[in-house]
C-alpha cells in the first residue's frame, strides 16, 4: 500500500502538470480556446510595454509567451510523466514562472482575479515541493531505546502508546 504522502505527491503531480500543459497550449495555440489565445497575446503585449528592459533585449510579446508556453507544456509533461528527482526540477522551474507571471500581474496593475489562478498554482506548486522533498518520517517505526544496563530495548510506536478501550468524556 503506498502511503499517504506518495500518494499526495503523485496526485499533485499529475494534476499540476496537466494544468501546466493546459495553459501553456493555450499560449502556443488558438486550437484549444481562441478567446484565451487571444487573451494571452494582448495580456503579453502588455507586460512588455510595462517592461521595456526587454524590449531593449530583444524580446517581443510574441517571444515571450511563446518560450514560457513551451517551458510550461514542457515542464507539465515532465510533472506528469516523467518519474524521480525530474519532477522536482520541473516543479521549481514552473514555480520560478509562475513568480515571474505574478511579477508581470503586478507591475502592470492587474486585479486579483486576474491571477488568483497563479497565486493558487504557485501555492500548490510550492505544497508539492516541500512535501516530496521532505525526509522520511521515522517516528512511526520502532527505534531501538538504550535502557540502564546498555541493552537496546524496542520503543513502541505512537499507535501502541494510546490508550486502548472507552473513554469517559463529561
């Protein structure tokens, strides 16, 4: 049986990863929702005109949208199919994009439900992080105690320590 925390781990995963691949076609393509594309190139014309430090790089809207839509359906496939440390990677890629989105939200003077997704994402983004790089909880397992005459004894698990039959609750 895998235990709740893989489970978690794995469910995040694949779905974070299909949003991710979700949006960023929707960046690359007008095949999934044209009024979205449609939004999406208006919205990008906009954070480069508030940030002309790209501009004077050399990148356009059209740049823009384009390379984080292909890093997003990239690191979305990576979130879903891909297993080990990948995921991991993939995952502080796309919260790095997702700050970054965020940032453009603000500069240009977005309200919130403009981006409430992102910060939503961001957050779960960040969940998924922290969960699968957490270390192995060992507190459940048996940890051998050293007693007074220096032989290991056996220490019972949280479960076995509870007390066992009714309660009186007044």
């Amino acid at each position: 049986m895998a235990s709740p925390r893989t489970v978690t781990v794995v469910a995040l995963s694949v779905a974070l990863g299909l949003f991710f691949v979700f949006m960023g076609t929707i960046k690359l393509t007008p095949r999934l929702s044209k009024d979205a594309y449609i939004e999406m190139k208006r919205a990008y014309k906009s954070y480069v005109r508030a940030l002309p430090l790209l501009k004077k790089m050399g990148i356009n809207s059209i740049l823009l949208r384009k390379s984080i839509g292909a890093l997003e359906v990239a690191c979305g496939i990576v979130m879903t199919l891909v297993p080990g440390r990948p995921k991991d990677v993939a995952n502080f890629f796309l919260l790095l994009l997702v700050l970054a989105v965020l940032f453009f939200h603000q500069l240009v003077g977005d309200p919130l439900k403009r981006y409430a997704h992102a910060l939503v994402f961001g957050i779960l983004l960040t969940c998924r992080l922290l969960i699968a790089r957490k270390p192995e909880d060992q507190s459940s397992e048996k940890k051998p105690l050293m007693g007074k005459a220096g032989n290991a004894e056996e220490q019972p698990s949280l479960y076995e320590k509870a007390p066992q039959g009714k309660m009186k609750l007044s």
